[in-house]
C-alpha cells in the first residue's frame, strides 16, 4: 500500500467500542445501554442516536432470536462501533456479530423472522450490510450497520 | 382502562405489554382500552408487535384500543418509520383517548 492511499483514522474519533455478551434477551438492554452512552460521549445528536440504537437493537434482536438453535445456550453476540471520517462528516460503523451455532439449514419460519426487522434497519441507516456465515454451524452472521453522516464535533 | 408503560419496551419485555393488555381485553366490563405510552423510553419491532396484535384483537372485539404517545420521540419515531402511526389510533393525551372518539377519518 502506498503513502496515502489509505485514508488515515481522523485523529479524535476515538478507539472503537464494543461489547460481548451472552446471546440471551437481556442482552438487548445492556447493549442500549452502553451504546447510548457512547454516542453521548461522542456527543451524536439525539436524534441520529435514537435511530442508531433502534438499528443495532433489531440487529441484536435477530442474533439473540434466531442465531442458536435449542441446545446451544453458549452462544455469544458482539457488538462494536467505530466512528470514521465520511464527507467532513462522520459516521459510526457497527458490526453485530452472532458467534453462536446456526441451525444446518433454517426453516421458513425463521427466514421470515429474522427479516422483519430488515427494513426498520435499512429506513434508519444509510447502509446495512448482511454477511452471512459459511455453510458450517459455527460461522454465525454478520450485520454492519452504516449511520447517516453527522456533523463532525 | 388505561394500562400504564414505562421504560423501555424490547423483545425482553414486549410479552409483559402484551399480557397487560390482553387482561384487559378479556374483561368484559372493559369497554375502551388506553395504552399510555408517554414514559416509555425505548420502543423496538417486538413492542410494535405487541401493539398490533393488541389493536387487531380489539378490532375484532369491537373495542378501541387507544394509544397515547404524545410527542414522546422513543415511541414516535418507530412508529413513524414503520408506517404504524396510519394505522394505530394515536393521541395525544389520557384524558383526550378516554373522551369521545375522533372521526376515522381524522
């Protein structure tokens, strides 16, 4: 890689966040939690955050509900938030990862489940990306959520 | 009857809201439900869910499920972007769904 080819980490925006915890229902709400004061530390309009934890909460959601199947109670989820340089502006990168055993092949049922919250994500942010794991139990999915761009601070 | 909820409304406790409400579906002295959801502070898709299923068993009852929302943002917004807000029966305050309906067209 060339000298500046790369566009360097902005300089104040900060270590990324994360969190990792088990993939239970209560989960749900240690995330909004520390996710909310994050954004406040960073100092994201209200509004913007508000749109950002409703996106990331369906994405949690989805790994919680779907990403283990009965049996499995080990599974975990993963949450990490990244403020990057967009424009002047910034945007936060979130990356929901489910590590949790998939069912070999899911059924109808929880296809059409794990795509109700799809579009609540995709009104909310600019981008969301789905990547889906491999055809191995064990190789989870992967949301990332890119938010509308904010002013910078 | 009004049914109070505050808090924050997820898939966690969404099932609390729906049982709440499906008490007082079930009571048949119970003509007009009011879900006031001014103290709610965050409202996600299982809680939007709960309020359908909510609205539509009223529906079939024949019993107007009223929801009270305010300008309370956490509530409003998903509404909004759900397209929720076109089909729930918003307003504004208690005193105002516990009074005379407003016209269906309003």
């Amino acid at each position: 890689m060339g000298p500046g080819r790369a566009a360097p980490r902005a300089a104040g925006h900060g270590h990324a966040w994360e969190i990792r915890l088990p993939a239970v229902l209560e989960t749900l709400g240690l995330v909004r939690t520390g996710l909310r004061r994050r954004l406040a530390q960073l100092g994201w309009p209200e509004d913007a955050a508000l749109d950002v934890l409703l996106a990331v909460n369906e994405a949690v959601s989805n790994a919680v509900e779907h990403a283990f199947p009965p049996g499995a109670p080990d599974g975990t989820v993963e949450v990490v938030a990244e403020v990057e340089p967009v424009d002047r502006q910034r945007r936060l990168r979130v990356r929901i990862r489910d590590t949790g055993r998939w069912l070999p092949r899911p059924g109808p049922e929880e296809d059409v489940n794990r795509r109700r919250g799809l579009p609540m994500m995709s009104v909310l942010m600019a981008e969301v990306l789905i990547h889906r794991g491999g055809p191995a139990p064990a190789d989870g999915t992967v949301v990332t959520l890119l938010s509308p761009p904010v002013p910078t601070l | 009857m009004v049914v109070t909820v505050a808090g924050e409304v997820d898939m966690f406790t969404a099932p609390r809201v729906e049982a709440a409400v499906g008490r007082a579906l079930a009571d048949p002295a119970v003509d007009v439900i009011v879900v006031d959801l001014t103290q709610v502070e965050f409202l996600d898709q299982a809680g939007l869910s709960a309020l359908v299923t909510a609205h539509r068993a009223a529906q079939r009852q024949d019993e107007p499920l009223r929801v009270v929302v305010d300008h309370n943002r956490p509530v409003v917004r998903p509404l909004e972007i759900t397209g929720l807000e076109r089909v729930l029966a918003l307003y504004y305050d208690v005193a105002e769904a516990l009074g005379e309906p407003r016209g269906s067209g309003g």
